[in-house]
C-alpha cells in the first residue's frame, strides 16, 4: 500500500514538473513584455496562416506535428524571418517537452485559435480544424476590407475639412477682420469665424482624441464586456458583428467534435477553457444547463445567470439558435448544422458588405453636406465683403 502511495506521490510530481514546463510564462519585466509583444506583430496573421496550411497538409498525410513545424522552420530561415522562426522554435520545444500545440501555440496566437485549435486536437482532426480555421480568418478578413474601405473617403474628407478650417482660421480670418470685422459678420460667415477660432485653439483636439478613446474602449471591451447590458448591446453593430463572427467559429468547432463522438458537456467545457471573459460566459453558462440535463436547443435559448435573471444570450446567432432548435436530437445534427453554419458564414459576409457600404455612402453624404455648407460659407464671405461701407 505505502509503495503504491509513494508511487502516486512521484507520478503526480513529475506531473506537476511537466505541467510547469508545459506553462507559458509570461513576461516580467518591461523589456521584457515589450520584446514579447514586438515578437507577437511579427508572428503575424500572414505568418500564422502559412504555419496552419502547412501543418494541416502535413499532418493530414501522416507527418508528426513536431516535425511539421521543423521542416515550417525552413521555410522561415530560407526567407530570413529570423523571429517567426524563433516563435516555432519555440512551439517546437514546448510540444517537444509534451505540451499539446494548442498549449504551446497559446502563448503566441489570439484566443479564438487555441481554442479552434483545441477542438482539432481534442476530435482528433487537426487537420481540418486548420483549414476550419484559416476559411473563418478568411472571411472575417474579406468583410474587415469592406469596412475598411467604406471608411476610407469620409475619413480623407474629415481630414481635409479639418485641415480647410483651420487654414481659415490661422491665415484667412486675421486679415479678413480688417475687411470684415468679426462682430459684423452674419449668418454662416459668422460661424465660419467661431469655427476656424476653435480650429486654432486646444479644442480642436477634443474631437479626434474623444473619437480615439470611445474606439479604443469598444475594441477593448468587445472580448471581455460581459452582462446584461452586453446583451442589450448585441442588438447592434459592431457587437452583434462580433458575436456572430464568433458564434459562428464556436459552432463550427462544436459541430467538429460532436461527429468526432465527443459528449456535448465535455466539448463545451474544454471549450470555455480557453475562451476570452465575453465567451465563457456563454459557453458556461450553455454547459452548466446541459451538465444539469437541458437539452442544446433549451440551453441556448434560456435566460442567463446572473442577478435579476439575464435576458437569452442570442448565442451564436437568434436566427441559428432557431435552426438548432428545428434539428436538435436528429442522428445527423452535426451535418445539418454544419450546412446551416456555412450558409449563415456566407450571408454574414454578405449582409456585413452590404451594412459597410450604405455606412460609408451615408458618411460620404454627411461629408458632401459639411463641404457645401463650407462652399456657401464662403460665397456668403465674398458677398458681406462687397457690402461693406469703404472708410
């Protein structure tokens, strides 16, 4: 009995040692967490996307991970990307020293990979989890460029009424005011002098930098505001635009798993595992009602935990959470859903192209607006000049 127990004893030891090696550390000092942080932009999507390709190839016909990531490193050196080969150098050794590639990736790559990741490894097919997960980067990338280029023109146009007004008001306005005095001036002309006044002046900066922190604050809060009002929020763009995007990854992962022969409560709890705050609130409280006997379909729909009771999260999608619903308990769920996901994938870009452009033809309107406001402005200018009495 004693040598069993000593031998449980240096098991769970050496487990603990191998957890520890398996653990990515996180930097310490500021030099340290800046070095790492300039090492994760170079290991950049293009990098990633390469490194999965390759690795589901490979892996796909039979080649050891480790080695897959050796014969990736290659590659790397031959086109001088001295620190993305240092990175899969890096992964190599970790899942060398028995660290899964999700575990040794999560130290490097966003948190919605190691878990698609996580799901390939866990179904026993990381190959296509891979290319799973290269398609969703590629169509979240293909509708990312459609809003980026619908903002494109009001953006220039915002720049270069900025710039138009405070041109007025650093060298216009000072020698107008002997031509036309301030206190004379009417209508739009008069706004004109109080705009290009704040132009030169420190409120100028209040727009541009208020515009900055409220973007920062909503791509901060985006994976990790949590609760009701979250909820509420999701009626709305850009979060309802992050939850489907990441509905729709989740359910691809959680379809994967299911035809692999996975229990729908163990998916969902290695799943929160290695999800960000906003996720696993999701995702755990779905397990919890399915740990307790719920089925998929009532789990989704239920109200959330929390205080007052949390109205029904909508996740992934209110609309796929009906077509769940029509599906659950049929033997060939995991395929249907899958087609449901696919075909929602589609419609989701399509319909996001569709919003960015009218935004950005809205925008471009709004901008047209401001110009010709300024244009009669100064036509109005030219007009109270010629009226003005000659001393």
């Amino acid at each position: 009995m004693s040598d069993k127990l000593a031998l449980g004893i240096s098991q769970s030891k050496k487990r603990v040692r191998a957890a520890k090696r398996r653990r990515p550390q996180k930097p310490r000092s500021l030099w340290a967490k800046i070095s790492h942080s300039g090492d994760k932009l170079a290991f950049a999507w293009p990098i990633r996307q390469g490194l999965y390709r390759h690795l589901s190839a490979q892996v796909g016909n039979g080649v050891q991970v480790e080695d897959a990531l050796e014969n990736y490193r290659l590659r790397l050196q031959r086109r001088k990307h001295v620190t993305a080969d240092k990175i899969v150098g890096d992964i190599s050794r970790r899942m060398r020293d028995g660290s899964t590639l999700s575990d040794a990736l999560s130290k490097w790559i966003p948190t919605d990979e190691v878990s698609i990741i996580n799901s390939g490894e866990l179904s026993g097919n990381l190959s296509k989890s891979l290319d799973l997960l290269v398609e969703s980067k590629r169509r979240i990338a293909s509708v990312m460029r459609t809003v980026k280029s619908s903002m494109t023109r009001p953006l220039i146009y915002s720049v270069a009424i900025y710039a138009f007004v405070w041109a007025v008001g650093r060298y216009v306005i000072p020698d107008l005011q002997f031509a036309l005095p301030e206190e004379r001036a009417r209508g739009l002309v008069a706004a004109m002098f109080i705009l290009g006044h704040l132009a030169n002046s420190w409120v100028a900066i209040i727009p541009p930098v208020a515009a900055q922190i409220v973007l920062g604050l909503v791509f901060y809060s985006l994976p990790r505001w949590k609760g009701r009002y979250r909820v509420t929020a999701e009626r709305y763009f850009p979060y309802n635009f992050y939850r489907d995007i990441h509905g729709y990854a989740w359910l691809m992962g959680f379809t994967a798993l299911l035809r692999a022969g996975m229990a729908d409560v163990t998916i969902l709890k290695n799943q929160f595992a290695h999800a960000t705050p906003w996720l696993h609130e999701r995702l755990h409280a779905i397990w919890w009602r399915m740990d307790n006997g719920s089925s998929l379909p009532a789990a989704l729909m239920a109200k959330g935990k929390g205080k007052g009771g949390m109205p029904p999260f909508g996740f992934p999608n209110p609309d796929v959470v009906d077509d769940i619903s029509s599906m659950a308990g049929f033997s060939d769920f995991p395929e249907r859903i899958t087609k449901v996901a696919s075909t929602w994938a589609e419609e989701l870009e399509e319909t996001t192209k569709a919003r960015a452009a009218r935004f950005g033809f809205y925008a471009e309107m709004v901008m047209y607006g401001l110009m010709t406001l300024l244009m009669l402005a100064v036509n109005a200018m030219s007009d109270q000049l010629a009226n003005v009495p000659s001393a």
